[in-house]
C-alpha cells in the first residue's frame, strides 16, 4: 500500500502565495505520475498540475503561470508552489500518485489539504 499526506495548506489573502507538500510512502516501485487535483464547494475534483515519470508537466489552462510543480524523488516528495493566489482558487487540494505494478495500474490519493484565498 502507499500512503500520501499533504501538508501546507492555510489561509492566505488574494495575491499570496503557499507552498503544498505531498510526502509519499509505503510500496512504491515505479511511479508514472505524481499530480495535484482540487475539489471547490459544490464543482468537480480537477487536475491543477501533474508530472509525469520523464519529468514533463501539465497544468491547468487557470493556474499556468503561478503554479509550479516539482518532485524530490530522493525523499519521494512532490511540492506544488502557488503564487498570486485568487479567491478562486480556494478548495481542497489532493495530490494523486499512479503506479505499475504486476497486476496493473495502481491509483493513489491523499486527503487533501484545504487552501482558502481570501479577497
């Protein structure tokens, strides 16, 4: 099993930044993804950003610009840097890792973390 725990999420006013962390643990083998997901009140959970095992990243047409994702494989840690924060970006965030294993695709989510922007 692999657990994922995220950390630094907070209340925060428009134009600030946070930093969330996503600490993996437990079986991993061989990921092919890390990403950051958000669910808002009310919307469907959505991809913000995530990074594949080449390292190539994808984001979300309303966050390119100010987020950034990043991974240190030696501590099995993705981060996802948020700058000029929005009231619209205020949700819980998720981080998700996938993996391969013998069996098949494995799909992991954490708890989420909750982000608040205020205006």
């Amino acid at each position: 099993q692999v657990q994922l725990v995220e950390s630094g999420g907070g209340l925060v006013q428009a134009g600030g930044s946070l930093r969330l962390s996503c600490a993996a643990s437990g079986n991993i083998f061989s990921i092919d993804l890390m990403g950051w997901y958000r669910q808002a009140p009310g919307k469907q959970r959505e991809m913000v950003a995530t990074m594949l095992s080449d390292s190539r990243t994808y984001y979300a047409d309303s966050v390119k610009g100010r987020f950034t994702i990043s991974r240190d494989n030696a501590k099995n840690t993705m981060y996802l840097q948020m700058n000029s924060l929005k009231p619209e970006d205020t949700a819980v965030y998720y981080c998700r890792l996938t993996q391969t294993l013998r069996r098949g695709s494995a799909e992991y989510w954490g708890r989420g973390t909750q982000v608040t922007v205020s205006s």
